[in-house]
C-alpha cells in the first residue's frame, strides 16, 4: 500500500492547486523534479508505530493478527531501490540500451537484511536469512515445534550436499546466489501460458492511457498547502480518488487478477469516505519523506497507523554482489527432495 500511493504521487509530477497554494505546488513540482534528475531512487517504508499501536489498529481487521505478528512488523522495514544509466525521468525513446536495475530488501529496523533480491543485466539475484526468518514468531503449536526441528535438521544436512550443489548450500546459509536466466526465462513462459494474456507486457498505448489516469486520480482531487519547516500538506478525497485510481488500472485488470487471484478490482465502496493526508517532508529543495495514515485508507484499520516513505540521502546504484554464485532450479529441487529423502530415512530408522 504505501509502495502504491509512493508511486501515485511520484506518477503525476504536478499537483492541482488553488489560489494561494502556488508556491508550495511550485516547492513540490521543483523537489519531483529533482527526483527524476537522478539516476537513481532509493524508498525505505515501515510503519512509524509501536507494536501496542499495531495491534490495537490491526487485531481486528480481516486478516487480524495478534500480538506477536504486531511486534514483527513494528521491526520491519522494506526498502526500494531503482538505478538506471541516464536519468529517471529521460523518456523511453531516449532510452534504448540503458541499463534499469532494481532491489527489494525486508530488513530489520535496527540492522540486519532478512530477505534481498536484486535485478540487474538480466539476472536475478537473491540471498535470504532463512534461520532468521524462522526464528521471527515462535511455535505455538506441538506441529509447529515439529515443523521447526525438520527445518533446523535440514539446515545440519545442508554441510553434507555434494559440491556440485554448492550455490543451494549457498541460499541455505544465506549468502548471495544468481538464477540462471535461461530458467527465470522458461519459468515467466510457463507463466504465460497459463494465465493466456494476463502476463504479457502492456504496450506502449496502454502505459500512456493508465499513467494519464493516474495523474488525473491525484490532481484533480488533491488541495496542497505549505506547513513550515520544510512540510508540505497534500489533501486527496480518498474515494473519489479511489473510484478515478479503478479506472486508471482497468486495462490492468487482467494481470492484476492473475497476480493477485482476485475474480474483480476492489470496489471504491470499500475505502473510506474521507480525506487522506499525505505529510510531504523536503529537504534542501529535495523530497525527504512521505507520511501518511493508513487508517484512512482502510476500513479494516481500527486506529491510528501511520507509515513513513523515506526518500532521505542520495542513493547507490544497484550493483550486482560480488561471489554470487548461479543457482540452476533443478538442481535446487533435486536438492530439496534429497534432504527430504534423507530426513525421511533417518525417521524410518
């Protein structure tokens, strides 16, 4: 959600203002401005709450979660990250043959990377600290306890993979490995042919149709004024903008449903009747952060939920790591059931 709304306001460049909003509008469109200048952008998100906070605004929700998801998440934060060889905002037929790399990363508040991939000259990167993972939410269970003793036996069995297994060895212990493109290739074909048309790129006619209606969901229901201190008030009706971000994604709605498994797009019902305010912090002439409430996005957010898009320092192109080594799919699954084979016989005696 907060990677969505980010890329909403980063989409629509100017902001619709009024009298007396100039000069903050002018303040805005001169720091998004700035953004596309560079040559890459780096976006931390996390919710600005404590776990108390989280629980209290979540337990409740749909997808209610208790108090130990509450703490997870209060020590979480996703990271973004976009390079490219020329400027952002250089336009596609100025484009050709320059290099666009991206990184995802969910990392821990206070140091510590759980789970970073990487996309850069058509290869996938990836590494993931899988005990970590593990050893976030404590079993409950007497199943859940079982299933945390095969999986940190599996982790012991790893030492004795053979060394053509190596890069597998490799993701256990959560070191850096590379997928081999041919298979990232096979595997997005296969998906293709089952989802039909719902995985294929958009063209160009289409990307130009939803960026339009994008801007037109945020300018035409926004209000912005300046607060002092570097901040910035943008005020968009959540609804109307909810209604005019559903047509906006209408040509997407076939992949959009393949991803997400979803029969239909939400409906615009479901958001709030109310304004959201988006607290946009500058820096230097430059875009800091965007804050925001969540609760005033989601009805299934019972209180207070702020989250916080930081835009801060200048960021590093996203670079391949260095030692990864390539990771072939197969080899990953006869990996897998080996150790399962091997677990299995070892009960069986």
């Amino acid at each position: 959600m907060a990677a969505a709304c980010c890329a909403v306001l980063m989409t629509t460049g100017a902001v619709a203002c009024g009298p007396g909003e100039k000069s903050a509008a002018d303040k805005l469109d001169k720091a998004f401005d700035r953004l596309g200048e560079d040559k890459a952008v780096a976006l931390d998100i996390a919710l600005n709450a404590s776990a108390d906070e989280i629980h209290t605004a979540l337990k409740d929700g749909k997808d209610g979660i208790d108090r130990e998801d509450a703490e997870i998440l209060a020590g979480l934060k996703l990271s973004y990250g976009i390079s490219s060889d020329m400027p952002l905002k250089t336009k596609d037929k100025d484009k050709k043959g320059a290099g666009v790399n991206v990184s995802f990363k969910v990392a821990k508040k206070d140091g510590g990377s759980l789970l970073e991939f990487r996309s850069l000259d058509k290869k996938t990167y990836l590494r993931a600290d899988l005990k970590a993972l593990a050893g976030m939410k404590k079993p409950g269970t007497a199943k859940e306890r079982a299933e945390k003793r095969d999986f940190e036996e599996m982790l012991r069995g790893v030492d004795q993979l053979p060394p053509a297994l190596g890069a597998f060895r490799d993701v256990i212990k959560g070191e850096w490995v590379v997928l081999d493109s041919k298979d990232v290739e096979e595997f997005r074909k296969k998906a293709q042919e089952k989802d039909g048309d719902a995985s294929k790129d958009l063209d160009k006619k289409t990307e130009k149709q939803v960026s339009e209606a994008l801007r037109k969901a945020l300018t035409e229901n926004s209000r912005i004024k300046e607060k002092g201190s570097g901040h910035i008030e943008v005020t968009v009706s959540a609804r109307k903008a909810a209604k005019e971000l559903k047509e906006a994604v209408k040509p997407l709605e076939s992949q959009l449903r393949a991803a997400g498994k979803d029969k239909k797009l939400p409906d615009p019902s479901e958001v709030p009747d109310q304004d959201v305010v988006f607290d946009v912090a500058l820096k230097d002439g430059r875009l800091s952060s965007i804050g925001f409430d969540m609760s005033r996005l989601d009805k299934d957010v019972h209180g207070k939920l702020p989250v916080t898009v930081g835009l801060g320092g200048r960021p590093e192109p996203v670079t391949a790591p260095s030692g990864a080594k390539e990771l072939k799919l197969q080899d990953m699954m006869g990996a897998i059931m080996g150790l399962a084979a091997g677990k299995d016989a070892k009960h069986r005696a």
